[in-house]
C-alpha cells in the first residue's frame, strides 16, 4: 500500500449555531487517510461522526481548522467524493438504471460512454436484468447495492459510507458489508465508514477512529491486523485478534445506558 | 403474490378465494345500482301518485322531457359547455398558478416567511364574499366567474403544495447536494417529482373548488351556463329547470373528477 495522502484533517472544529445556543459538535480533530485505505470511524450516538463526513464531503465548512482532500482545501462538493447515505434514498419515480444516473445527471455528464459504464456496473453486481425495474420491486440488499453503483457511477477516488448498513435486517447487512468492502477494494478506492457497530468496523477497515462523545475528539486509533485467510469481512469476524479489538473500542466507547 | 408471475395452477383455496372477493365487489356494486334505481323509482311513483306535488319537487320523467326540450332549443350544450369551460380554465389556471407561487416561496425562505400570515388569512376568507368586488373591478362576464373560481382554488393549491414542498425527505437533497447539485437542479430533480402526488391532490381538491367558484360566479352575474339555469329556474319557479341542471352538474362534476382520478393513475404508475 502506498502512502500517499488523500484526505487530510487538520485541527478541525465545528460548531452548530441556533436560537438556543451553539453546540460544538467535534473538537480538534486531526488525522490522515492514505490512499487506498479503509477507515472504519466508530463512536457514541450523536457524538459528530456524520459531521466529519460532511466536513470531508464539501457540504458544510469547519468553524476553525482546515480539511484538505487531494492536498487541497474542502470548498464544496468534489468529484472525487461521494457520499453514501443511511438510507438508499432511490427515487422512486425513476427506474435503477435512472436512478443510477443521478450523480453523472446532476454533473451533465451523461453520454453513451458513461451510460455503457453504468450498465457494466449494474450488470458486475447482478442488477442487470433489474435496470428497468422500479425501486420498490427490489429487496433492501438490491436497493443498496443500486445505491452504492449511483456513488460509483460518479467513479469518486474517494467514498464516504454513513451507517449505510442500518435500515437493513442483520443477515442483509452482514452479506451488504461483505459485499460492498470487496466492490470497494475491487474499485481501488478510499473508504471512511460511519457505524456505531463495532464489529462492522473491525471486520472492514484497516483501521478505526474511535472518538469519544460529544463534542467528538480522537480518543484512539487502532491498526486492524488480523491473521484472517480472506481480507473479506465475513472471514475476518473468524480471525482471532476480532475480539481483542472489539473488547479495546468496546472499553473506550465506555456506554452506559 | 406468487401466482402473479408463476404459471402454477390456482390452488383450490385461492380459486375460492377470488370468487369471494369478486362476489363481494358484484354485490357491492349492485347495491349502489339498486338504490340509484329505486330512488329515481320512488320519486317517479310519488309524483305520479300525487303523494308530493312535482311543482315543487320535479320528477325523473320531467327531467327527461326538459333535458330534451333544452337539447332541442339547441341551448343545453351551450350552457353545460360554457360552466364545463370556466371550470376547466378555473382550476387550471388556479393550480398551475399556485404551483408556481409555492416555488416561489419555496425558493427563498424569506419570502415564504412573509407570505406566511397573508396566506392564513386569505385561506380563512370566503372567497365568495369577494364576488361584487370582482364584478366592479372586471365586469360581469365569463372572466368574472373564472376568476371566482381561480380565487377559490388559488390559496389552497398554495398552501397544499408549499407543505408538500416543504416535506420531502431533506436526506434526498443531501444526497443531491453530495453530487453538487445547484438550487434548480434540487427542485427539478427531486422536489417537483417528490411532490406529484401532492400537485395531484391539489387538482383533486381544484376540481370541487372550482365547481363551487363557477356556480357562485354564474349565480351572480353569469347569462348563460348550468348556474344561471339553476338561478333563473328558482327565480321563475321552474324547479324542473333546476332539477335537471343539478341533475346534468352532478354528471359533469363526477366525470370530471374521473378524468383527474385517471390522469393520476397515468402519472403515478410508480406507485402501486
């Protein structure tokens, strides 16, 4: 794995400002995404972590501090990333192939090329014959897989996964995440994955921020080695070393109900 | 479900079940024949009996005989025309030009703001009460009554379509805004399409809005059309003049509201 830097945090704060108050929602956060690289982001519930991702993608700018993505400073919505949300939010007056051709739509980037491309990807991850389907024809796993080709489609270098596991049942999510961290490192691209699941952290990312509650500061980094046969998360909940680290974040997210 | 797409035979049980339900739907549906029919009976029979007098109350055979006499002075498409018209231009008008204002405010919160009392107090005010105020400033003429019925329609297509703006999921702008999507792409990719449904409520609620502008037009100031017929039948006692205008706007009303009911199947295929 190369080193080179894709994303870059730099002392980055952001407040949120109402009527009531301001709410600091993260504090002073600082680190590196090398290219390539899957980082699992882990933390309490409302602590900010869907804050960082914002901040990354260019739809809200840190109160102080800068976030640099390719060396250069977030400004707004970038090709180079996209964002994968909790829900599909497939738009159900358009067909997937329609549907998938949302981002490329939004950009005027839609041609002939770009459309056989769109088609390949659906067909590589078996929605080919649902292309003129409408959304609530399929299951939730199909309809997440058809959100994830509409950010590939965009062909971002890096894509950003907010808890994009949570609305589907347990068996879905475990062959979802299976899946969607082999298209991932399949494509070649760069990850940051928001969950409060443990376990899905560690079964997909190379390594976990673990950030503590609000307003979220770093509270550790850990390197995921696992001495797993496969890299793929389903075989790597097997490897021995999983349950050390789900014990280490387990204790540093400190819960209490 | 699955006997949708599989070619297995209908089982038994699910053969009788279908005919249930499709007995049931025949039942329901001869109900509603069966009372239409002897109501219309009834009336006929209480007329012919002198047991009420059909001075006062008409009969179904006088409203036959009249819509023919009406149809034979070569008068009865001209009326019925001319209200089916206003109605239709009523609530055209009336919703396309409150969709464009809930974009409007829409678009810029400020304005909506603003707007936000004028609107309440509009909504509340019966817009009928504004009829002499529209035949002093316009005339009393056609344009006058559609008029009525636009302010009728106006304030409410407004305010449904603003809200049904106003709830789409803000999730799917994100989504639209993490591919760096602009204010007009938001509102013609994901909030126009997002509130059809609302728009076509809107024009359900329209239609019955309309009617009511257009007949309280007719009323006030019209010549011609299926409101005056009513007006004047009462004013010369004819009452079988103003049974068979009600008779004939019952028809065209419901038709009319069919006709929206059919356009929101065609654009809402999407949605089963």
């Amino acid at each position: 794995m190369n080193n080179k830097v894709v994303v870059n945090l730099e002392n980055v704060s952001m407040k949120y400002h109402s009527l009531e108050g301001e709410t600091p929602a993260i504090n002073n956060i600082s680190f590196k995404v090398n290219e390539g690289e899957f980082i699992g982001i882990v933390g309490p519930s409302g602590c900010g972590k869907t804050t960082i991702l914002s901040l990354i993608a260019g739809l809200i700018k840190p109160t102080t501090g800068q976030v640099l993505v390719y060396g250069k400073k977030v400004q707004g919505p970038s090709t180079s990333v996209g964002y994968m949300l909790q829900q599909d939010h497939l738009f159900e007056w358009r067909n997937i192939m329609q549907n998938a051709l949302l981002g490329l739509e939004i950009r005027g980037k839609v041609n002939e090329d770009s459309k056989r491309k769109v088609e390949r990807l659906l067909e590589t991850y078996g929605l080919g014959e649902f292309k003129k389907h409408y959304p609530d024809q399929l299951s939730g796993g199909m309809r997440q897989r058809a959100a994830l080709i509409r950010t590939l489609a965009i062909d971002p270098k890096i894509l950003l996964l907010d808890e994009p596991f949570s609305a589907l049942d347990y068996q879905t999510r475990l062959v979802m995440s299976d899946e969607v961290s082999t298209i991932i490192r399949k494509e070649g691209k760069t990850a940051l994955l928001v969950t409060h699941d443990i376990s899905e952290a560690i079964s997909m990312a190379d390594r976990v921020i673990v950030l503590s509650e609000r307003p979220a500061t770093i509270k550790n980094i850990h390197e995921i080695q696992l001495t797993s046969e496969d890299n793929n998360p389903i075989s790597r909940r097997q490897a021995p070393e999983f349950r050390q680290y789900f014990n280490a974040i387990w204790k540093e997210l400190d819960v209490h109900v | 479900m699955y006997n949708r797409n599989s070619n297995n035979p209908i089982s038994k049980e699910h053969a009788k079940y279908i005919s249930k339900i499709k007995r049931n739907r025949l039942m329901v549906r001869f109900s509603q024949i069966a009372i239409l029919l002897a109501f219309i009976a009834l009336w006929e029979l209480a007329a012919r009996l002198n047991l009420i007098d059909a001075f006062i109350t008409s009969q179904p055979s006088r409203i036959i005989s009249t819509i023919k006499s009406l149809y034979q002075e070569g008068v009865l498409l001209m009326h019925v025309s001319i209200t089916i018209y206003e109605t239709i231009i009523g609530f055209v008008l009336g919703t396309m030009l409150g969709t464009v204002v809930a974009i409007i405010l829409w678009w810029s919160e400020f304005a909506a703001k603003v707007a936000d009392p004028y609107l309440v107090v509009l909504n509340s005010l019966p817009k009928v009460a504004l009829g002499p105020i529209i035949i002093v400033w316009i005339g009393a003429g056609p344009f006058a009554i559609i008029t009525m019925a636009l302010l009728v329609s106006l304030i409410v297509t407004i305010i449904t379509v603003l809200n049904g703006f106003m709830e789409v999921n803000p999730d799917k702008i994100k989504l639209l805004q993490t591919f760096g999507a602009n204010k007009t792409q938001i509102l013609k990719k994901v909030v126009l399409p997002a509130s059809i449904p609302t728009i076509i409520s809107a024009v359900k609620i329209n239609v019955g809005m309309s009617w009511v502008g257009v007949i309280v037009g007719e009323f006030l100031v019209s010549k011609a059309g299926l409101g005056h017929l009513i007006v004047y039948g009462g004013q010369v006692f004819k009452l079988d003049l103003v049974m068979t205008s009600v008779f004939i706007l019952s028809i065209a009303a419901a038709l009319m509201y069919q006709f929206v009911a059919w356009l929101e199947k065609k654009f809402l295929k999407w949605q089963r």
